[in-house]
C-alpha cells in the first residue's frame, strides 16, 4: 500500500461526493408533490417512478458498494468459490417475475407500504406482521454498515484519516462527515435523493468496470496470465485450485439458492419495488436487471486480476481499491474510488428509509399511536431513519469489519424467513397466521443457534454461514435449512389448527386486486378500514 495521501485521487472522489450531495439535496424538489407530509411521498416518491428510474434506484439497491467490494474479494480469497453471487442473481429474476407484480398490485390498490403491511392485511395478523417488521429491521442494520465498510475501504487506501495510531476522532472523521451528509439529504429529500443519485453512481460503475476489464488485463499480460496467477496461488494454498473442490459444491449451490430467495425479502428492494408507477414498470424491470449481472461477472473477475498484480493487503475488503490504486492514472483512481463511494451512498439511504418505514408503520402505528395522522408517521419515520444510520454507524466504528460482514450473513438467514409469509401469501390464503408464525419462529431460532456454532480464525461465534445439514451430511447454507424447517412447520400447523377449528384472521383483499393496474376502475391507494374485505 502505498504511504500518504493519494491527493489527486481524493480531489476527484471529493468533486463526485459534492456533486451527488448536491443532487440529493435538489431532489426534493423533483417531482414534487403537492402534500410531501406522507410516506407515500417521502418513503416511496409519490409511487411515481418509470421504468429507468425504477431500474436505476434497484440497481443502486442491489448492487452496493459491499458488492462492489465484497465480491471480487472474495474471488480473491477463495477462488471461484465467490462467484456463487453471479448464478443467484440469474436464478432471482425469474423468481421474482412470478410474484412481485402481484406485490405492487395488491399495495397499490391498499395503500401498502411494506411487506408487513400486506401481511398485517392479508393475513389480519398483527403480530404475523410485527414479526416480518422486526426481522427486517435486523436483516437491514448490518447491511447498512457495510455500505459505510466500504466507504472507509477506499478512504483507508487514498490515505485519507492517517494510520492506525492516529486519534480515533482524526481517523474516522471523513466517514463521519459522509454520514452526516447522507443523513441529511436522506431527511430531506425521502427515496427522491438515491432515485436521482443512482443514475450516476450506476453510470460510474459501469465506465469503471469497462475500463477495468480491458486496461487492467492490457497491463498484465492478458487473461491466460491473469488465471495462471491466480490458479498458482490457491494451489499453493491448498486450496485445488481456480475450481472448488467437490466438497464446497453443496455450500455453493445452497447459498446460491437461499441468495436468490432472501434478495427480494429485503425492506429495502420492496421500498424501490413499490415506488414504481405501474405493474407493467415491474415486469419490465425483471426482464432487463439481468443486465446488471452481465456486470457482476466481470466485476468477479477483478479479484482475479488482484492477485495477478500482486496486490498484498491483510483486509481483503481492500483489494479492490488497492488494485484500483496500483494499476490505473490517480485520476482515473479517483474516479473508481468515487463510483464505491456513492455505490454505498444510494443503498445506505434506500434500506434507512426502508426500515424506517417499517417501524413506522408495522410498530409506531400498529402497536404505539393507532390514530398518527400522515404527517405524524412521516415525521417519526424521519427520525428513525436518522436513528437506524447511527446505529450502523457506532457499528462500524466500535466492531471488527469481520464482524460486520458475519452479521450481514446473519441478517441473510433471518430475512429468509420471511418468504413463506410474504410470498405465500400472495398466491394462497391456505396457510394460518400462527402456523406462518410458529414457522418463522423455528426458522430464526434455528438459523440463529446454528449460526453461533459456526467459527472462523478470526471469531469464535457467528463465523460464517454454512454448517452441515442435519439428515444430508453435507455442508450447505444455514439459511436454506432453516427455510425448509419454517416451511414444513407452517405446513404441519396449518393442518392442526386447521382441524381444530382455530380462529383465522380477517383478509381484507380480493382476488383481482393481485392483477389490478394504476388507472384500473376502483383502485385506490388509501387503506381501507381491518375489517373490510372477504376472506378467502
């Protein structure tokens, strides 16, 4: 690595960080609305957003800077071992073609917005619906502090902040004034400032990853001598080689899976799902957001390319950046390091209000104020989005980045759980409300103990998230199995309360309102009182 402060680097990523702040700000006038004291104005912007936009704001959503940084360093860790994040993204497109039109449907026609607030109304459950709001509140915090994980990757290599001996106030001081600045325009301007700030940050990655993928190669004597490299190093390690060996496969295909279905459970791909202005925005979204794939898989690649440049860092989260520092002009370097940086920016604001808008809704007016107006549950889901950006903050400043990056795992296995509740509600009222309780409930107790038991070299608990499957024999991802356990207990219970006559909950939806479109007769987007509907 090199010494000092990296200034022409800086100076670039400084401009494209004043001028994204400055876009985030401005975005509370675009497309203004005429009453912003609403989450469906500040939470979702207006549920008003077209098809780019819409792509833009859940490819800045999906495709963070943890990616950005976490995948390749993974590849450079582990070999092709890390590419299990390209075949989930392929396999999660169909998947979610088949049901999140049916999501913005039935939202858009009862003014839901969260996923806690389709379960609440479908199943009449509120504490089914405290329990998909609580988990998604914890699945989110950690992924929220490895946007800012990755911020301070690339901060650590221009060599802004100083060394490990410097004050602590000194050192994380640039990452406190890029979280103070996100926490601003994030309150001012709602899901309006990432919508409007991902159209660069998503122009950045892709002119840095295609100028990486020819250049980087050029200089290095081309891809046979990339893949020598790299084949060369995991065999010395041990390691079989570029292809993992046969007893990973099974961990690889099962977070593969397990990847594909938790992706769209998440608070926050549902908060960009929602704000889109019709079903048919959707549907033309998941045909095209594969392209971001095409992406993923030659940013893959850059871990290989590390290792060919001799890139030596103790924190893989660095290899990117370093390799970024190493091989290109310190303009250009900016440039990528800028592209990271606003790629934390986006999905940082994007899962705050995410999981404001949860709390809000799902535990503030649920549980504590039934009779908040509007206004009030804005100002509250303000605040808290606020709150939940501390908190990933004290986080990442007070915890090893190892650490961090297990608990995001973790939040995988959690928010997997949700699946069954949400979209098996969406094609069927067949499952009780307790049953789909009692599921969840073994699912996380489950994936929660087996994800203690779990070390690594550098943490006794909570070291990963892949332990042999009970009954297979074979190491697969914790999160797949405690899925399949919460399916089969809400399948048993629903048989035995079901013949027991168990009370169900009121549904207040319909059959045509999964189908219903913006502009559709008789839809509307205000919810309507618990008890209206038929139950079916």
């Amino acid at each position: 690595m090199k010494d000092g402060v990296n200034g022409v680097a800086l100076g670039v990523f400084i401009f494209f960080f004043l001028a994204v702040t400055v876009m985030g700000f401005l975005a509370a006038r675009w497309r203004r609305a005429a009453d912003e004291q609403s989450l469906d104005e500040w939470g979702l912007g207006g549920r008003s957003f077209g098809t780019w936009v819409t792509w833009f704001l859940l490819g800045g959503d999906l495709y963070t800077a943890y990616t950005f940084v976490a995948v390749p360093a993974a590849i450079y860790a582990a070999g092709a071992a890390g590419f299990f994040a390209v075949p989930y993204t392929i396999l999660v497109y169909p998947l979610i073609f088949t049901f999140l039109p049916r999501l913005w449907s039935v939202s858009h026609k009862h003014g839901y917005v969260t996923t806690s607030d389709f379960v609440r109304g479908r199943f009449g459950s509120k504490g089914l619906s405290l329990a998909v709001a609580v988990t998604g509140i914890l699945a989110t915090m950690p992924y929220i502090a490895l946007q800012l994980v990755g911020i301070q990757a690339v901060l650590d290599v221009m060599g802004v902040g100083g060394g490990e001996n410097t004050n602590w106030f000194v050192k994380d001081l640039p990452l406190l004034i890029a979280f103070g600045v996100l926490a601003a325009y994030t309150y001012s301007s709602g899901l309006r400032a990432p919508a409007l700030i991902a159209f660069v940050k998503d122009t950045l990655i892709y002119i840095v990853i295609a100028v990486a993928i020819i250049y980087i190669p050029i200089k290095l004597g081309g891809f046979d001598e990339i893949f020598k490299a790299a084949s060369d190093k995991y065999t010395a390690a041990g390691a079989g080689g570029l292809v993992p060996a046969e007893a990973g496969q099974w961990t690889y295909a099962t977070l593969a899976l397990g990847s594909a279905l938790a992706l769209f459970m998440y608070p926050h791909s549902i908060t960009a799902t929602l704000s889109s202005r019709s079903r048919e925005v959707i549907r033309r979204n998941t045909t095209i957001l594969p392209l971001y794939s095409l992406m993923l898989g030659l940013l893959a690649l850059l871990g290989f390319m590390a290792i060919a440049a001799g890139v030596k860092v103790t924190n893989g989260q660095l290899a990117i950046p370093q390799l970024f520092e190493n091989m290109f002009p310190a303009w250009f370097a900016g440039v990528a390091f800028a592209a990271i940086g606003i790629g934390a920016l986006v999905p940082a604001a994007i899962m705050s209000i995410a999981a404001a808008n949860l709390f809000t809704r799902n535990i503030y007016k649920d549980f504590i104020r039934p009779d908040a107006t509007p206004q009030q549950e804005t100002r509250v889901s303000k605040l808290v989005s606020l709150l939940v950006k501390v908190g990933a903050l004290v986080f990442v400043l007070t915890m090893d980045k190892t650490v961090a990056i297990n608990f995001q795992l973790l939040g995988g296995i959690w928010i997997l759980q949700t699946f069954p509740a949400l979209v098996g509600g969406l094609f069927t009222r067949w499952f009780h409300r307790w049953a789909l309780l009692g599921g969840w409930a073994v699912g996380m107790l489950y994936g929660t103990i087996a994800a203690y038991g779990v070390a690594s070299p550098t943490q006794k608990h909570f070291g990963g998230s892949s332990k042999e499957i009970p009954g297979i024999g074979e190491i697969g991802y914790i999160g797949l199995t405690a899925f399949v356990l919460n399916v089969v207990v809400s399948v048993v219970l629903t048989f035995a309360l079901r013949a027991f006559n168990a009370p169900d909950g009121v549904d207040e939806t319909s059959p045509q309102d999964y189908t219903a479109d913006a502009g559709d007769p008789g839809v509307e987007t205000e919810l309507p009182p618990a008890t209206a509907g038929s139950t079916h």
